[in-house]
C-alpha cells in the first residue's frame, strides 16, 4: 500500500453545456485539494485523463489543471488516454509516480464533455475504440460493437433478456439516490424488460435500457504516499491495483470471456490477498448490460454462462451478497469517457469513509472498482481499504 485517496471531488453527471470542458476542470481539481486540506503548492505532479476523440475542439488540455489555481503553475502535468478507461489510466499514472518516489502528492482530474456534439459524431467519436479494420463497419457504432457481444452471448448460453433487465432495474434504482447521477429515476424492471417506443431496440437485443448515457461530467482525486496519506484527514489506501490490456481486434480472443477483465481481476484480488466475497461492494464498468452480466463471470460471481442467476437472484443488489454499482453505475449515473474511472474512485472511497449519503452500503470495508476500455481492451481492477 504506497498510496492512499486523501480528497476527492464530483460534479453532477448529465447535460452540462451551461459548462465549458475548462470550468469542470477547474471546478473539481479545486474542490478535491479543498477536500484533501491541501495547497496547490504541496501538489508534485497532476494527471488529466480526456479521451476527447473529437468531442473538444481544445485537444492539448492538460495544462487547463492548472487553471484552478497559479500554485500549480510549473508542476508537471500530463493528458493521458486510454479509451473508456482513461480516467483509470490517470490514476494508475499518477500511483506509478509515488511508487516511483517521484512524487508525495498527486492530483488527478478525469473529464469529458460529451453532449455539446451532434449525435452521428458521438456514434463515430466511440467507435474510435473499437479496431476499425474489422469493427468500423458495424451497424449502430460503439452500441453496435456490444450488440454484437450480446447476440453471440444469447446464441452460445440462451436469451438473457431478462438477466438483462434485472441489471438496468437495479442499477436505475440505485442512481435514483444517488444525486450526482444524470438519471435519478427508478424505471423498474419492466419498462426495461419490454421493447416499447420510450424503450426501443438499439443494436442486437440490447434496448435503450441497456445502454449507458452519452454525458458531460468531472471528477478529481487526490493521491498521496502511505506515509503523508497517515497525516492527513482521511485515508483510503490501494490495497490492489493492475492493469492489463488485451488485443484489439475482437477475432483475436474469446469476446465472451472478457478474458483481461478475468486476468485484471485474478491479479488484484491475489495481490491484496483477498477473495471476491471478502468485497464490501463493486463499481463496475457497465457501459451496456451484457457487459456487468460478463464481468460477473470474469470477477468469479459465477461460472461461465451462469451470470443471469447472480442478477436474477438479486446477489448484486443493495444488501445482497455482493453490491454492485451503488453509484448507480455507467448505466444511471452516466459515462463522461475520461471521468468514469475517476469517479469510480471517488464515489468508492466515499463510500469506504462513510461520506456516500443515500447511495452508502452500509458497513463498507474492502472496495472493487472495475473500468474497461474498448471491448475488455484496456482493463483496470483497484481494490480499496480505509486507512484512515
């Protein structure tokens, strides 16, 4: 454990436009050194994640950090990017700089600015994140590329449409308490069970239900060693976090195994020398549905094929064997690309101090937080553990 999450901070996911990608920034790189009881002179280094893609016309932003205040003026700052995981990417960086002793204390900020772009460019600007010789030509975009996914799921262990459901109910329950979500609505399980004109079919058998929300959004964190983290107000120590990156092109693996994910998983729960029943809650990367009904299989929930009976079982729901998503997930909460991973950690280390309100699973002790890039391309698993 060489570092821990000392502050943090979290804008409201949705339509922001009354918003500049800028005034986000700065909001929450602000906010979470207050959080922390910091000075922007005691930052050593800052990490923006911004998969951008297209979505801003400002392309080089990593210096926009330093916008929230002239003590971070001649840090070291640096973009980075990793597809949906790029906020996951930022922190991993940022960990790697205090590992390294590099640096005491890091700021990590994830941002996007998703909705001020005309709709058939978001679709384009996704599918940046899928191989494009193979993938390109998918009907439906990124939303496609999961469609995809999830028909060839069905074919090979029978109709999850309900599993499915189960999944969209329960995450939209969630983020119903959750006031930070873009969607704070209970839709129940079956409006999202059935086609309808407000819930149509999207690509495959995936509905509109079953996909996450194109969104504008920001959150930081504050990063410091084991050592200063004891000093400070609160603390919340990595006991675990691994990075693992697959192929690209889906023809090259078993898309159906999310066989990184599976490895990102084995690696962090050995390194913190705990199992997944030992988790207090998981945030997972539910970009679609078949995706979390996957990740329960690859994080060991079940055996393959077997997911549906973890969501039909109710095991993921608030107070059951294993949370999932209290956030109300990418699914409710919504998915600003280079915040998501961010505010993984921030609404997980909430949770571990007991600061997360109507969303607090109660008791938290040990935290999961899965964010995925592409199709199971980019995966990072952080295990989490209060401190302090």
């Amino acid at each position: 454990m060489s570092a821990s999450i000392v502050g943090w901070a979290h804008s409201k996911f949705g339509k922001l436009g009354d918003q500049t990608l800028e005034e986000l920034i700065v909001m929450v790189a602000r906010d979470a050194l207050e959080h922390a009881g910091l000075e922007a002179s005691d930052v050593d280094e800052i990490v923006l994640g911004h998969f951008n893609a297209g979505f801003s016309p400002q392309d080089f932003t990593a210096s926009l950090v330093l916008q929230a205040d002239d003590g971070l003026r001649f840090k070291p700052a640096t973009r980075v990017e990793n597809a949906c995981a790029t906020g996951s990417a930022a922190i991993r960086q940022g960990l790697r700089a205090i590992d390294a002793k590099a640096a005491r204390i890091v700021l990590v900020v994830g941002a996007e600015q998703m909705t001020t772009t005309p709709g058939p460019d978001i679709a384009k600007n996704l599918l940046k994140a899928s191989y494009l010789p193979e993938e390109g030509d998918i009907p439906g975009g990124f939303a496609g590329v999961f469609g995809k996914i999830a028909s060839a799921y069905f074919q090979r262990y029978g109709d999850q449409s309900d599993a499915l459901a189960r999944i969209a109910a329960k995450n939209h329950k969630n983020g119903a308490k959750n006031p930070l979500a873009q969607m704070q609505k209970d839709l129940g399980y079956e409006f999202c069970r059935e086609e309808s004109e407000r819930n149509p079919y999207v690509a495959g058998p995936l509905k509109r239900t079953d996909c996450s929300l194109v969104s504008d959004g920001a959150a930081a964190i504050v990063l410091a060693d084991t050592q200063t983290s004891l000093s400070m107000k609160r603390a919340v120590a990595f006991r675990a976090n691994e990075h693992v990156q697959d192929f690209l092109p889906m023809s090259k693996r078993d898309i159906l195994a999310f066989e990184g994910c599976a490895e990102a998983w084995k690696r962090a729960l050995g390194s913190a020398g705990v199992k997944i029943d030992d988790l207090s809650f998981v945030e997972t990367h539910d970009c679609f549905t078949i995706a979390e009904l996957i990740e329960y299989e690859a994080m060991g929930l079940a055996r393959p094929g077997e997911g549906a009976r973890v969501a039909e079982e109710g095991q993921t729901e608030m107070g059951g064997r294993l949370p999932v998503n209290p956030s109300g997930g990418l699914k409710a909460k919504g998915h600003p690309i280079g915040a998501t991973g961010v505010s993984m950690h921030a609404l997980s280390a909430a949770q571990l101090t007991g600061e997360a309100g109507g969303i607090q699973v109660p008791g938290a002790k040990l935290a999961g937080i899965f964010n995925m890039g592409g199709a199971a391309v980019a995966n990072y698993v952080s295990i989490l553990e209060r401190i302090k």
